[in-house]
C-alpha cells in the first residue's frame, strides 16, 4: 500500500481500478497527495500494474495504449453522420 494513503482511500482505489476506472483512481490520489495529474497517474498506474500482477482474476489488465476506444467511437459517430447526411433528400 502506498504510504500516503489511508486504509479508506486504499480501498477506494483499489475499488476504482477493480471496476477499470482509471481516471476515478487518479482522482482519488490526487485528492489524497496533493501530487499533479502526471505523477499521480504515474503512481495509479504502477498500482495497477502491481496489482494486476498479484491479482490477476480481480484486477484487469492495465490498457497499453489510452483513447482507442475513443477514438473507433468517433469514428463510428463520425461515420453515422455522414451516412445520415447522405441519404438527405437533395
């Protein structure tokens, strides 16, 4: 356990990264160290990778490349409007 963390906040980091909830897990350490959002994220996801590796079945892999999902999802949204744009009469 990190040792600027309290039990309770340990708890709701791990709870944030058990459920894949980076981005709730950097908060959560922010607010509790003060740190910026790089060395926080940093921290959150050397936790993550720690526990993953413990804890393989409970803990989800750590994503190697972030905003991919995003990204197709754009994409995807992009794509339904050009198809809506297209099939407009003229």
């Amino acid at each position: 356990m990190p040792d600027d963390l309290n039990e309770d906040q340990m708890q709701r980091l791990a709870e944030a990264l058990e459920l894949n909830r980076k981005l709730d897990a950097i908060k959560i350490y922010r607010e509790a160290t003060g740190l910026g959002l790089k060395d926080a994220k940093d921290a959150v996801e050397k936790l993550h990778a720690d526990l993953h590796q413990k804890y393989p079945d409970r803990y989800p892999e750590p994503s190697k490349s972030a905003g991919c999902s995003a990204s197709a999802a754009l994409l995807a949204l992009a794509m339904g409007a050009i198809y809506l744009i297209a099939q407009l009469p003229a």
